[in-house]
C-alpha cells in the first residue's frame, strides 16, 4: 500500500500545489468559476455554503477576484462605465486558510475594507447607471453602501483554534477543507452528462484527484496531531512525512495551535478574570485591564507559541517556546523605553546596560538574570528582547512553566 508521502508525491495536483500552498486552492476554486465545463460545480458549492439554493454565478454579472485588496478570493458585481469593466459591490469574501491559522483581528479588518469597497462599488454602480451620468453623489449616499448580501467564508485545513467561537459570532461560515472535499466528491458523483459540456471523464478525474490531494492531507495531519501527546518533547514538530513533501510549516502551526489552546485553559484556571487577546498590536494596548496575549507565529523556519502580558508603560513581560528549543523568557519594550536604535549599534554595552536597569525597574531581575541581550522587531515598533534559555522539557511542562513564569512576573511588577 502507498505511504502518504508517496501517494502526495504521485498526485499531480499536490505537485502543482506547492508553488503557492494557499494561493493555489484559491486558483482551484476560481477556475471552477469561470470554466464553463465546470462551473456548475462552483454553483453547487457556493448554493452549499451560503445556504442558497438559487445562488447562481453570471459572468456577464460578476467577476471572480484573487488577491483582490488582501482578500484571498472574492466574488463581485461586475460594471461598466463608458465601456469598461469596473468593479461593484463585494458579494462574497473567501479567506483561504491552508498553511496558516485563522485570527479573528484579521477577519475584523477584512469585514471593515469589504465596506470601504461596498462605497467604492455603489459610487461605481451610480456612475454605471445611464441616468446618472454627469450627476455628483447625492448626500448622504454612504447610508445606502452596506451590502445586505455580503457573505463571509473561512476555508481552513484546521478545524480548531483558538478564535473559532468569536469568528463565528462575527458571522463568518467555517469550512474546513475535508468538507470541502466530500462535498466536491457528491458533486461529481451525481453529475449528469449535460450539465458538463466538454469531455465529463476529464474534468471529473482532475477534480477527484483534487480531492484525494486534499482528503489524504487533512486525514494524516489529523491523525499526526492525535498522536501528540502531553509528554513528547518539542521534537515532534519536525514531522518527516511532512518535511518530505515540503509542508512542515504547516504542520509545525498546527501542533502549536493545539497547544496554544492548552495553554489557553491553563491560564483561565491561574488568571480567571484576565482578558486573553490574540493579536500581537494588543500587547501594547495600554488599559487598565492590560490583557494576557497568547500568539502563534512562524519565525525563521519555527513555529512558536508565546505568552505575554503588558506590565506598564509599554513594556511586555513574554514566555516563548520556539521549535524544539529550550524555554525562553524576555522583554519587548516601545523604543521610548530605552536606547535609540543607533545609539544600540554604535555601542552594545549602553544597550544592555539600558535593557539590564529596565528589568530592574520592573522588579523582574529574580526571573530575568544574565548580561547578553538580543534584538526582536516587534510590530508597529523598534522592540528589544532578552534571551534567556532554560533546559528542554516536555510539553506538560512547557506550558506549565509558561504559565508559572507569568504569574512571578505579575506578581513582581505589582511591587514596582
């Protein structure tokens, strides 16, 4: 019997997946649009997923867009003024999560530029009309903008995470990619011969082995992930099978998002009344709450889960654990806290003298020890990050130690 890298390695579909792992199902789903041979299949998918029998896509109507400000695939109303094509309204918006994790701050964003485009698209649906040619926008036009029908669609290979509830209560449909493929293969099986006009065997085959690229993938990384268990050691993100099809990134984001969940429950056990966020721009959000923030990231071919808390004046307390390496703990400050950049270059000494007087400041010297510090760019500033490293435990331990490691930092920085 075929291993699973064997059998991905055969499938010309994966093959030809690999240039754009998550561009190229975008792609997959667009030709279904606009290929007349197939695009009774994209009617019956879309009629599926927005719960809307009659749903039908019109070229001559709407355009199928990719990479369409951000948006992995979006469909549109399709225009014209003066004989070329424009773009109307936004009627669904697909973000395609496959090598990467789904993050409720960018679904929010998302929903709020599908309104700047939904004015973009009446202010051209109104010049597209004959009637209104030469006439200014009448006032108060952006109360008629927001398109009742904009529909919100999450394809992701994950089927849990760490956002899941409150993307729902945001009104995005979550699709993970197995339903997508079974629904795909009902699709194909009940076709009849008229409905596919060109050779119905070809188009079925590619579509079928399509789905067995996609049906294989989310059944062994689930079975991968079962098989995590609490007392492995971080090794176990670097994946064989996986590296040898050359997708271990994204089988290194998903092992750490189920345990980004663990830890998730371990610190509403220690913090109950701590707000947790997950976006990396709340670790700055200066309030009297000052949230706990856990974030998953992908940095110099390791994934990494963290913890951190904002102490005060902009200064981050954070816990990371990175690939299989040991734990570490540090610092991320706005660049006010301390040195100037160049002042960082031209002299290491000062910087770390700066960096050494801060932990202090912060009561934090009892958990931050030594005298080397090393820089980390952190979003929206120049930030500074302490390394420290402790010896590799297991996962248990990991998080257990993560979550330790914060509750002596906010104790510490309750005596500053």
């Amino acid at each position: 019997m075929a291993t699973f890298v064997e059998t991905l390695k055969n499938n010309p579909i994966f093959q030809l997946s690999l240039s754009s792992k998550e561009l190229f199902h975008s792609n997959f789903l667009a030709w279904l649009a606009e290929d007349d041979n197939t695009r009774c299949v994209f009617n019956k998918v879309m009629q599926t997923w927005l719960d809307d029998k009659n749903w039908e896509y019109k070229p001559n109507e709407m355009e199928v867009k990719r990479e369409y400000n951000h948006f992995d695939f979006c469909v549109c109303d399709k225009l014209s003024i003066d004989g070329n094509d424009v773009t109307g309204s936004v009627q669904v918006v697909l973000e395609n999560k496959f090598k990467s994790i789904a993050y409720k701050a960018q679904l929010v964003d998302y929903k709020d530029k599908t309104k700047t485009l939904n004015e973009e698209g009446y202010k051209n649906k109104y010049k597209a009309e004959e009637a209104n040619k030469g006439k200014i926008l009448p006032r108060g036009w952006r109360d008629e903008v927001e398109h009742p029908n904009t529909k919100y669609i999450l394809l992701t290979l994950a089927d849990n995470f760490l956002d899941k509830d409150e993307i729902l209560s945001l009104g995005w449909k979550i699709v993970t990619y197995a339903e997508y493929a079974k629904l795909l293969r009902t699709i194909i099986g009940e076709l009849k011969d008229d409905e596919i006009k060109g050779n119905k065997a070809f188009y079925v085959e590619l579509i079928a082995q399509y789905c067995n690229f996609i049906e294989m993938f989310s059944e062994h990384i689930n079975e991968c992930l079962d098989n995590v268990k609490e007392n492995n050691y971080w090794d176990i993100l670097k994946n064989d099978d996986f590296t040898a099809v050359r997708c271990n990134d994204i089988w290194q984001k998903v092992v750490m998002h189920k345990y980004a969940q663990e830890l998730f429950k371990l610190t509403q056990e220690k913090f109950p009344n701590t707000k947790i966020v997950f976006d990396d721009k709340d670790s700055w959000n200066d309030t009297s709450d000052r949230p706990l923030m856990i974030r998953v990231a992908y940095f110099r071919n390791e994934a990494l889960v963290e913890l951190k808390y904002l102490l005060n004046n902009g200064v981050v307390f954070c816990v990371q654990q990175q690939g299989d390496n040991g734990l570490s703990i540090g610092m991320v400050v706005k660049e006010e806290e301390t040195i100037k950049k160049s002042v960082r270059k031209q002299d290491k000494g000062k910087w770390n003298a700066s960096i050494k007087k801060l932990v202090a400041q912060k009561k934090l010297d009892r958990i931050i020890t030594g005298d080397t510090f090393n820089s980390f760019q952190s979003e929206g500033s120049c930030g500074y990050y302490y390394i420290h490293h402790s010896e590799k435990l297991n996962i248990k331990k990991t998080l257990e130690k993560m979550v330790k490691l914060m509750e002596d930092a906010i104790n510490a920085s309750k005596l500053e």
